[in-house]
C-alpha cells in the first residue's frame, strides 16, 4: 500500500514494466488490470527493459548521444 497522510502528500507506486512482462501478454494484461483496479492507490507506470530499451538505444545513437548520457537505462542486456 503506498504511504500517504501529512508527510506523504500525493503519494503514488511506481511499476517498471520490463522486457520480460511486455513479452508475455497474458501477464502483462493481469499486470495492468490488477493495478487498474486502483485498490493500491495511484500507480505510475515506467517502461523500461527488453525491446522498449533497444529502442531508447537506437534513438539514442542515432541523436548523436553518447553512453554516458543514458545514466537510468537499463544495460543488464549489453
């Protein structure tokens, strides 16, 4: 449950949806509708990992952008 009350205004969980959910959709919709229910309060939802990662990388090298200025994306695969 997130915490809220007087020292925790606006509150909110946050989901990183990685490669492997994204590539098991059955999951992924359990995934999104259990948070979609809205019994754990408000949730923000950050894609990270597998083919969504690649594609950062891809735009990232096409941009002229160099490793060192994509500090928060996930390498675990490289």
């Amino acid at each position: 449950m997130p915490r809220q009350g007087p020292g925790f205004p606006g509150a909110f969980t946050v989901v990183k949806v990685g490669g492997s959910l994204v590539a098991d959709r059955d999951r992924l919709r359990r995934v999104l509708s259990s948070l979609a229910d809205g019994e754990d309060g408000p949730v923000a939802i950050v894609p990270g990992g597998g083919a969504l990662a690649d594609a950062v990388r891809t735009t990232q090298t096409a941009l002229g952008f160099s490793g060192s200025s994509s500090f928060g994306v996930d390498r675990g695969s490289q």
